[in-house]
C-alpha cells in the first residue's frame, strides 16, 4: 500500500553552517526503506531526534527529501535521486489525513465547521456538495462520539474530546492513509490509556492504514500491527510488536523496549540454532536465528517478567543460577526483586503475592525460549 525506498534528508552540519562551505551533513533519516500493508497501524518508534518524524513529514509532504521514493497504492508521490525523474506532489494534492502532536483546531469555529473545513476547501471540481458534505460531517462525529457537541466552540471541548475532533477532521476526508504524528502525548496519563484503545477500535473498524509515530513503547506494542524501531535516521528493527519484544536484535533495541537483563558471555557452542553461552554465572542454553559464530562476545538479554524465582532449588538445573535477594519493591500489579549473583544484578518481576525479604537465598531460572542472543558491536 505505503513504499518508502532508499529515502534519505540530510542537513548542513554546524561546522558547514557557519562557514557556508558544502561540508558535512547530518542525516535525519539515511537509507529507509519500509513496506505498509493495506489496513495495517505501523508504528515508527524511536528516541527524539531518531528520524520518525522526519519520515512521517517527507510521506505528508511537508519536508523535501534528498532522494527516495514514495509511493501509494502505486502513485509517486517523491521520487528524486541520481537518473530519476524527479516528482514531488504538493502536500494538498496526495489526499492524505494527517493528525498532530498539537491538535491544530480552528478556535474560532464550531465542531462542525472544524470538520466540514478540509472539505469545503477542495477544488471546486473535487468539492461535495453541501449535503453530501453535512451527511459526512455528522457520520464521522457520530463515530467519534461528538455528534451531540457540533455547534460547540471547539476550545470548550476538553483535551480529549480535541484530540477526537483532530481525528475526525482527518477521517472525513477519507484519506487513503492516516498520519499520526504523537497524537495522544499532551493528554495525562489516563486519558491517553483510554484513547489508545479507542484509537484502535476506531482503525480495525474503520480498516484505515495508518502511519502511527511515538516514543511511547507502550502505545507501539499495543497499537501496531507492525513497528519500525528507528534510531539515528535508521531503521534498527523491523517486526511485529511481540517478535521484536521477545527478540531483539540489538541492546539499544531491548533496552529501549521495556526493561532488560543482559548478562555477558562467549559463544562456547553451536548446533544449528542452538547456543551455549559461557557467562560468569555459568553457562546458558537457548535458541536463536541469528549468525553468531563460535567464540563471539555476545550479550544473553532476557525480560524480567520471564524469570521464574523460587526459594527452592528446581528439579531441572538448566540456566539455573542460584543468588540472594537484594532489595525488593512493590509496584502495586507486581512485584520487584532485584537478585545479586556473584557479580551480577537479576531484575525479577512476579506477580504481587510472591514477596521474598532481602537476605533470602532464591534460584532464579531463565526459561531458554525467554532468552534473547544479542551480538556485541
């Protein structure tokens, strides 16, 4: 539906802004290449100044990119590079819905005219008439729940009835993909719980394909059907929410996603997909598809909510490591041990009736299909 290839947007570097020589640019994104199927939420996610947004913008029109090319459901909308012709459609012309970080409202309109206003500035050939724009305007309010509020000033909605009216905006237009640009991020933390799911009833109802962006990792992992991890211009990882949770590919990547334990070893042993890892805690069995020769440093990452903790030394002693715990805390839903072993610190997250004192000496197992083999360099 969406292609992005080899899409690149550099800029001037300090150094060749103050001398206006051509010297070296920063590159907010270099080299991305994505593929969005009808009806997906792809999720770009990243730091600040990773290049999410900077790629939702150049989709939109709204930046200029070195070179690439854009495409939907096989229009070009950029293409510029070396030997290319160069196409850049203007921004009003690619009949895509954009929702901001800010919600952009006409203040001085009511709810309705918020919404009808992407229609009535159509070209007069491409322009509804105006019952057919009324009969649009008041379904996609009815949908989103703001039908009752039409002749209401805009700014006297609350926070979140904004960001719905934001959305309908976008959506009466019928747009061939929807660009979400940190739509929920200036609402508090309850009601941006309570949209995000909303938001995605409203996509898998609606079936819009849409490009969602964030540094949220929980509205990634429970919005996206897909996500592109992206870091310095780049995309770092690529997969569905649960393959790139349990699987990382990279420290930044686990670490970023949730929280991590990452112990430290060499790869002592290699049959197909199965390792052995020798750490100093002892050596470690799992299972991964990535190309990791014998006698490579590697790091073993695995999520504390997939250690089992026990006072009682288990029956079967694989990736079996035996502590002390260190200090815990309760988080309300869960509990937190942190487990010294020898050198290493285990973080261990269970359910709120397993509470064990500091002091107590405990065996923790990491389940091999839990563990994630992360290359070092």
């Amino acid at each position: 539906m969406l292609e992005i290839s080899n899409l690149i947007k550099s800029y001037p570097g300090e150094k060749a802004k103050k001398s206006g020589s051509q010297g070296a640019r920063v590159f907010a994104i270099n080299n991305v290449n994505l593929q969005v199927q009808q009806g997906e939420m792809f999720t770009l996610l990243g730091p600040s100044g990773c290049g999410k947004t900077t790629t939702l913008r150049s989709i939109a029109g709204l930046e200029h990119p070195d070179s690439g090319h854009i495409s939907v459901k096989g229009r070009t909308l950029f293409q510029a590079g070396k030997g290319a012709r160069t196409v850049n459609v203007a921004a009003n012309r690619r009949g895509l819905g954009m929702v901001f970080q800010s919600y952009a409202i006409w203040p001085h309109m009511s709810v309705f005219d918020n919404v009808a206003f992407p229609l009535q500035v159509k070209p007069r050939s491409e322009r509804p008439g105006k019952a057919d724009i009324e009969q649009r305007v008041h379904r996609v309010l009815e949908v989103m729940e703001l039908r009752q509020y039409a002749d209401r000033q805009a700014t006297k909605l609350s926070g979140g009835q904004q960001q719905r009216l934001a959305l309908a905006r976008a959506l009466v237009i019928e747009p061939e993909l929807l660009l979400l640009d940190e739509p929920l991020s200036n609402l508090d933390a309850k009601l941006r719980e309570s949209l995000r799911y909303e938001l995605k009833r409203l996509q898998r109802e609606l079936g819009i394909t849409s490009i969602y962006v964030t540094h949220d990792q929980i509205e990634a992992l429970s919005l996206s059907s897909n996500i592109a991890v992206m870091r310095a211009g780049e995309v770092v990882q690529l997969g569905r929410p649960r393959d790139i949770y349990e699987n990382p590919t990279s420290k930044f990547v686990a670490e970023f996603i949730g929280s991590s334990n990452f112990i430290h070893g060499d790869v002592v042993n290699r049959t197909g997909d199965n390792y052995v890892v020798d750490t100093a805690a002892g050596q470690l069995h799992l299972a991964s598809s990535a190309e990791v020769p014998t006698g490579r440093e590697v790091s073993v990452s695995i999520r504390p909510e997939t250690v089992d903790l026990t006072t009682q030394r288990p029956a079967d002693l694989q990736n079996v490591l035996e502590g002390t715990v260190g200090t815990r805390a309760f988080l309300g839903d869960a509990v937190d041990h942190l487990v010294n072993v020898g050198n290493l610190e285990i973080r261990v997250r269970s359910l709120p009736n397993l509470s064990i004192e500091a002091g107590t000496k405990v065996f923790v197992k990491l389940p091999a299909d839990k563990l994630a083999l992360v290359p070092i360099g």
